[in-house]
C-alpha cells in the first residue's frame, strides 16, 4: 500500500516537472496565460512590453513615464489596476487613466515610477495587472 502511494506521488511530481518546465523557444510577446485578468503587462524599464494580455503596446514617454494601451473592449477608466515594482527603490503608481497630455492614444494608462531614494522619477519596470 505504502509502495503504491509512494509511486503514485512520484509519477504525480515527475509529471508537474515536465508541465511546468518553461519552452525554450516560446516568443515573449505573445499573450500569457493570466486566467482571472481582463489585461496584464510586463513592461521593461525602456518601456518595451516584454509580456501581455489584451495589452496593444507600451512605450517610454519620458524618464520615468510610461504608456500601456489596453485593448479596445477593455475600459481603462472603470477597471482596478494594479502595479507591481520591478525593482525595490522604484515606486509605480497611476498618473492618468484616460486621456493625459503624455499618453494620448484611446484605452492609455499613464504610469509614472519615482525612486524612493530621490523622490523624483525614475526608470523601472512594473507589472501591471487590469480586473
């Protein structure tokens, strides 16, 4: 009985091994599986969009400004957005939802990071995350 569960539970983890095992030659600008999201970004500290889902582009404004397009059928304006650092002394936090003087493309978050040492912006990256 012992043996039994003991196999099982291996077969079991050696199975996970190989599903979670990240592809090699996966392209990082297609959508990401984020299941409970409506849109999801990584955005590099050079404004690039490294990953997304229903994310149109990203781009670098200004030091420390940034702009996420959602994509059309996502309403920026009346959704919860959430921003993850990428860096510890950086701080991300929502400047404009829609429209700003920055970003002034329909469905456009305004982004902007400060260094929490200087208080002023600053260049990071951030995860942003749309529900």
């Amino acid at each position: 009985m012992l043996r039994r569960a003991l196999t099982g539970c291996l077969t079991l983890a050696a199975g996970l091994t190989v599903i979670a095992a990240p592809a090699a030659h996966a392209d990082i600008h297609t959508d990401f599986k984020a299941p409970y999201a409506r849109a999801a970004a990584i955005i590099d500290a050079d404004g690039s969009l490294n990953e997304g889902k229903n994310v149109i582009k990203a781009w670098r404004a200004a030091t420390g400004r940034y702009c996420v397009q959602l994509s059309r059928y996502i309403d920026a304006r009346e959704s919860l957005i959430q921003l993850t650092p990428r860096h510890a002394v950086r701080l991300p936090h929502i400047a404009y939802r829609h429209p700003s003087a920055t970003c002034r493309l329909d469905n456009t978050i305004t982004v902007h990071v400060y260094s929490t040492n200087t208080g002023r912006l600053a260049d990071s990256g951030f995860d942003l995350l749309v529900s």
